[in-house]
C-alpha cells in the first residue's frame, strides 16, 4: 500500500511537473506577440509629418502680386491722347467759344500743326459788325492758349501753331483771309507785347478776298 501511494503521489507530483513547464512555455510565448503591435501604430505617424509640409510650402508660391503693376503702367500710356485728338478738343472749344450768332467751322491738321477756320460774317455792308467779326477768332485763340498756360498741369502743345481763318459771306464767297500766330498769343499773355502791337500784327496778315469788291467795300 505505501508503495502504491508513493507510486500515486509521485505521478501526480510529475503531472504537476508537467503542467507547470507547459504553462511556463506558453506564458513566454505571449510577450513577443504583443512588442509587434506599437510597431504598426508608429507607421502612420510619418505619413501625418510629411502632409503638412508639402502643403506649405505650396501655399507659398501662390502669391502674384508682380503682375498687376504692369497693368497699370499699360493702362496709362493708352490713355495718352494723340495730337490729333488733342486738336479735336481745340477745335470744340473754338466753335463753342465762338459768338452764338455767328456760323463756324473748324478743321485741324496735326501734321502741319495747324488749324483752318472758316468764320461766317454777319453783314459785310455794316462796317462795326464786320471788325467785331474779324476780332471774334483772335480773342477766342487768346483765351484758350491763356487757359493752357494759367494752370501747370495744362499742356499747350492742345493748342496749334498757327490758326488760318477764312472769313465768308452768308453766300460762301471768300471775304477776307487772315491767321494768328501762337507765338504772338503767349508774348501778349506775358505783356511782352502790347494790347496794340498784338492786334497790329494780327491785323497786319488780312488779305481781301474776291468777295470783299463785290460788296462795294
């Protein structure tokens, strides 16, 4: 019987044994396992790094604020009026400066720098209207050639060398041909001349025309 219980006692002392060794293996297998997992967790890490970067330095790039002052300086040399647009705006103010009860009208030429006015007479016979009529585009010249040179930011070259008038009768026909100089305005402007050598000399370039006989003049 003891050695029945000695026989017993050291199979279940070995089983013991036995179990103990098994658990203790499968408890080493169980750590390794879980070291592999921070591994996987740590990959998207570097791709969330690199993201933001790229897109930085993207958004640096984009600014183009270089290219709108070309714009401007483009838009600005367009809006530069040419000579003949300049005389265009001489001549309006001629007609509109004009007295109301008269006919006139002018042409310019920018090449020669110059501009031909053809002025209606009132009546030929009346000898007050007539002088009236003939002074009419001297002063009108004058009052426009001051206007550019009163204010600086006013630019004379609007205003033509030499304006050739033509003055006609109510039928057309050729009274008399004068023209004002630009150079005697401005030295009139100044009071480097008189009131009486400017209308002298303006007066000094009448020609009689065909139509001035024809009215007995």
């Amino acid at each position: 019987m003891s050695k029945i219980g000695t026989t017993i006692s050291s199979v279940v002392i070995a089983l013991l044994i036995i179990s103990a060794g098994c658990s203790a293996f499968a408890g080493g297998s169980g750590p390794p396992e879980e070291t592999s997992t921070p591994t996987q967790t740590l990959e998207p890490t570097p791709d969330n790094t690199e993201t933001p970067t790229t897109v930085a330095t993207e958004t640096a790039s984009v600014p183009i604020t270089t290219e709108e002052p070309e714009t401007e300086t483009e838009s600005t040399t367009e809006e530069e009026p040419s000579r003949a647009e300049k005389f265009e705006e001489f001549d309006e103010e001629m007609e509109f400066l004009s007295r109301d009860d008269t006919s006139v009208d002018g042409e310019a030429f920018p090449e020669n720098d110059s501009y031909h006015l053809t002025y209606e007479l009132r009546e030929t016979t009346n000898f007050t209207k007539t002088r009236d009529d003939r002074l009419d585009p001297l002063w009108t010249y004058y009052v426009i050639v001051e206007k550019y040179n009163d204010n600086n930011k006013q630019d004379h070259t609007y205003v033509p060398d030499t304006v050739n008038i033509t003055f006609v009768t109510e039928d057309g026909g050729v009274f008399e041909t004068t023209y004002i100089k630009y150079n005697w305005a401005y030295k009139y402007y100044t009071d480097e001349w008189s009131l009486r050598v400017f209308m002298g000399t303006y007066g000094s370039t009448t020609k009689e025309g065909p139509a001035y006989h024809e009215k007995g003049r």
